[in-house]
C-alpha cells in the first residue's frame, strides 16, 4: 500500500471524519430493450403512459425507440438507489402489456438496420436535434451497435471531503482545482483497474448470430444461432459493435481536467473527411448534427467519464469548465441477465469499494505506454479473461490476473472496511468477499454462469435470454406499486406530456439556426 494511500485512510477514519463516508452519493442509469412476446424487437412507438421520452426525468429512450432508459435520483444509500429503480422497473413493466424488458446487454435478434426505430422526441427544436443526433449514430456505427444496452454507476464523494484532504496535504490549488483533479487522478486509477470490474461482473460473453450482420469475426459457434467466446467475460466491451476509426485516436489519457476537455473540444470541432463526405443534409433532410469526429460531447464512448449536473441548456463541456467536476459516471457494466435490475447491492457496494480506493489510491500521471497497456489489459480481459494462467501488462512486466486480482482485492478491502466503520455492519466486507471466489474459481463469474446455463439447458443466446426476461417480468408483476408511488409515477408521466406539449407550443425556431447556435457554443469555447 502506498503511503499517500495510507494516511489518507488514517485522516478520513479519524470520528470527526467518518460520517462524511455515509454521504457517497449514487445514481443509476440502466438501458434495456423492448421486446415483444417472443422475443424480437419491439416496434411499437414508446409508450405516452411512461411519460415524454423528451423530458420525463426518470424514464426515457436512449438510441432506439425501443431502448428504454431508467434513471435514479443520486441517493446515499446505494440500498435506496436500487429500490428507487425497482419501483421504475415496476411502473413500465406494468405500462407495457405483453411487451418484456430484455435481460441481457447484447440485443435481442434486429429486425434490418432500416427497420430499427430510431428514436424521436417530438418537433420542439431541442426534441428535433436529440432526432437528428441518432440519425448521426446511425450514419457512423450502425444502428444495431446502437441497441447494446448497459448500465451506468454514477458515484461522487462528498464535497466537504476535498478541502479535507488538500489541507492535510498542503495543495495549493483551489478547492475546485483540487476537486477536480482527485476525479480526474480517480480516473486514471480506474482505468488502470477496471479490468477486475469486468472479469467479477462481465456477463456477455455470447450474442445471436444475426447481431454481426455478416461481418467477418473471431468468434466461435455455440450452436448455430448463437457466437461466443470460451473465455469471454464481456463482449459488448469488446470492439466487434464498433466498425468505425474517427475516434480511434480520442483517448485521452485524463491527465489534467484541460487536457480531456481539450481533446473533446477539438473532436467535436474537427471535420472528418469520411463524414465530410456524407454531409449533414441528404435530399434536403438532416442526417447528422455536423460532419465532426464527434458529433456531441457524449458521442465519445469511454468506459468512464468525469461530470457535472449541467443548467437547463448548458452543455457538459461548458458545465465542466465553469465548476470543475462533480461526479463520475461508470459506464463498463454490463446488465446480469440473472438480477431483475441489472445490478444487485453486492455489486453495488463492491463498487463504491473499489471508486473509493481508486480515488484514494496515489495516482501519477498516465504516459504513453501505460495508457496503451490500460486499454490492452482491458480488452484481453473483456475477451479472454477466464483463461487459465492468464497474463496482463503491469509496469512494462507481465502478471497472472489472479495474482494481481487477489492484490488490488487485499487493498480495495481497506476501504471497504472504511465504508463499513463509517456505516456500520459488515456489508461492504461481505462484498469484497463475494467477489475473491470468483478470482479463485472463475465459474462463479457471470459470463461462466451464462454460458453453463445455456449449455445444460440446450438454449441459444436468445432462448436463455428470452426465458430469463419472462422471469423477471413475473417478478415485477407480481408485487404491484403502492399507491403513493404509482400516483407519482402517473403524475410524472402527466407532466412531461405536458411539459413537451408547452415546449413544443413555443414560437417557431428555424431548426438550421438552432443547430448552428448549438455548434457555436463549443466553438466559442474553443476561441476563448
């Protein structure tokens, strides 16, 4: 353990400190697709009894018409998060009639590319350009990569902690410097060691067949609708969705909070002649929002991201610039197609474990070198990392994974023992636990488990899938809302509708002026 570690472990476990350990707070976003009956794409239009997609503030569409995405208020107590998004899971199952939540992260069986809905948020101006930004997506990567579902861990420390720990150590920043360049420091850990994250929760390690749409693979047969990979952990993490070089070179290595806005301020300012090429207008009609690398800020795909509750029309660049960073969003978490949510407490206290030690832990900048090894380790894990003896990239050696897992496990149990002297019990501990037997037998991992239940039974990837969204279909069923809460959910749904009514009774606004005002904010920015 490093010393820098060490005492920041003694100072935040002294009594007068531990209570700001209980004011973590977290916030979940899960996607998942609609399905019909049987299993295949739902191509009905969203549901106006969930609410406006455009603006409800808890359930909305991601990509595609028929990706839904649920949001959770930030909460202390990740206990209370997940109950907060049972309770959505429990509205929308209700709304849907016969249609199902598919459990996986890889999509079901796509109809044609043409015949997968994109969504659409009305005619308001702000409605018309969240359109026109999928029709982007659409143009560059596919619209099947774009109906991948997951789940995002939003986690954020507790502001008094900042000053707490730049006083003890004499930083002479500002206390929003400082803020902001532990999340970034936080990062860096995290892509460090967020292969353990996807080797203890990876569960994707198949897909139907059709998803490749005839694209050349490495993949093996499971049966013939079914692709896998033996050792597999989690290939929507993989790069087989993404058939597309503009942001090959956007990795920025989070250095410096400047330097990671920079690099998205020049991708999303920058033409990229293949996109040039297709323009942002065919036959009169948008089809992207410009021909940039990125077309927004959060077209850039990373597994983690630093950020900011941003105003009403203020954009993530700009939110990040003129207050620093708030909290980080966690976006490698594949949905466990074996939980109703996605996700269950163990993972989730494993996880703020883990964001609290990479926040803690020293973290020196990332050179060249060590950012390629990062993104190699994370990758031969994603497709590889059950294989016996298998060995990643650590400080220019190489390193069994067990070996490091069972390490970086020794000190996360640090701070879990912190969380759980702060909140008491034994939870957080309970966790880590869980989590060694995975490292010492890789069949208890999520992707082993997938793959053994679909071979005793006999079922494709979409069989097992299909089976288990039946189950936890019947699990929200059968425990119907209270009625406090579904007369919340009715009255949210009510108002959004009303809400993108008012926005759309709004005076005209030529669309091409929107878009050109929209892209000159971050022009602006780049000038400044």
């Amino acid at each position: 353990m490093s010393d820098l570690l060490s005492r920041r472990l003694a100072l935040l476990g002294e009594r007068a400190n531990l209570p700001l350990l209980t004011q973590c707070l977290h916030g979940i976003e899960r996607e998942c697709l609609r399905v019909d009956g049987n299993g295949q794409l739902a191509l009905t239009p969203h549901s106006p009894a969930l609410g406006s997609a455009l603006t409800h503030a808890q359930i909305t569409t991601d990509y595609s018409e028929s990706l839904l995405e649920f949001i959770t208020p930030a909460e202390a107590d990740p206990a209370q998060t997940l109950a907060d998004l049972e309770k959505i899971h429990r509205f929308t199952v209700d709304k849907l009639g016969d249609e199902l939540l598919w459990s996986p992260s890889m999509p079901c069986r796509l109809p044609g590319e043409e015949d997968i809905p994109i969504a659409r948020y009305g005619t308001s101006p702000i409605g018309r350009l969240k359109y026109v930004y999928r029709k982007g997506l659409a143009v560059r990567y596919g619209k099947t990569m774009q109906c991948i579902a997951g789940i995002h861990y939003n986690y954020s420390l507790p502001e008094a902690l900042w000053p707490l720990l730049k006083q003890a150590e004499g930083d002479p920043q500002s206390d929003r410097e400082y803020q902001s360049a532990r999340y970034i420091a936080m990062i860096r850990n995290f892509r460090r060691y967020s292969w353990l994250l996807m080797y203890l929760f990876g569960a994707a390690p198949a897909l139907d067949k059709s998803f490749l749409r005839g694209r050349p693979h490495d993949l093996d047969s499971l049966d013939a609708d079914t692709l896998y990979l033996p050792y597999a952990t989690s290939l929507r993490m993989s790069d087989l969705g993404y058939q597309n070089n503009a942001q090959a070179g956007l990795t920025p290595c989070y250095n410096s909070l400047d330097s990671y806005l920079g690099s998205l301020r020049q991708a999303v300012s920058t033409p990229y002649p293949p996109y040039a090429e297709i323009g942002t207008k065919q036959d009169g009609e948008w089809v992207q929002l410009n021909t940039n690398v990125i077309q927004i800020e959060n077209e850039y795909y990373s597994s983690i991201r630093p950020k900011r509750v941003t105003y009403t029309g203020e954009r993530p660049i700009q939110a990040l610039m003129a207050r620093g960073v708030q909290y980080v969003e966690v976006r490698c978490l594949d949905i466990n197609p074996f939980l109703p949510l996605g996700i269950d407490l163990t993972e989730a206290r494993f996880l703020d474990a883990f964001l609290l030690f990479c926040a803690l832990q020293d973290s020196p900048p990332m050179a060249g070198e060590e950012c390629r090894s990062a993104t190699d380790n994370f990758q031969r894990v994603v497709k590889e990392g059950r294989r016996p003896g298998l060995q990643l990239q650590r400080h220019g050696h190489t390193t069994s994974l067990t070996e490091w897992a069972d390490e970086l496990l020794d000190r996360i149990a640090r701070t879990a023992e912190l969380l759980d002297a702060a909140q008491g019990g034994q939870e957080h501990a309970e966790a880590l636990a869980a989590q060694r037997v995975k490292v010492a037998n890789p069949e208890l991992t999520p992707s082993a488990r997938v793959l053994a239940e679909m071979r005793e039974r006999g079922e494709s990837f979409s069989q097992f899938s299909l089976r288990q969204s039946r189950q936890h279909a019947d699990y929200f069923r059968s425990q119907p809302l209270a009625v406090e809460d579904q007369d919340r959910f009715e009255n949210m749904a009510r108002q959004s509708l009303d809400e993108q009514a008012r926005l759309e009774a709004e005076p005209e606004v030529d669309f091409d002026t929107f878009v050109a005002a929209y892209q000159a904010s971050i022009l602006g920015l780049i000038s400044n």
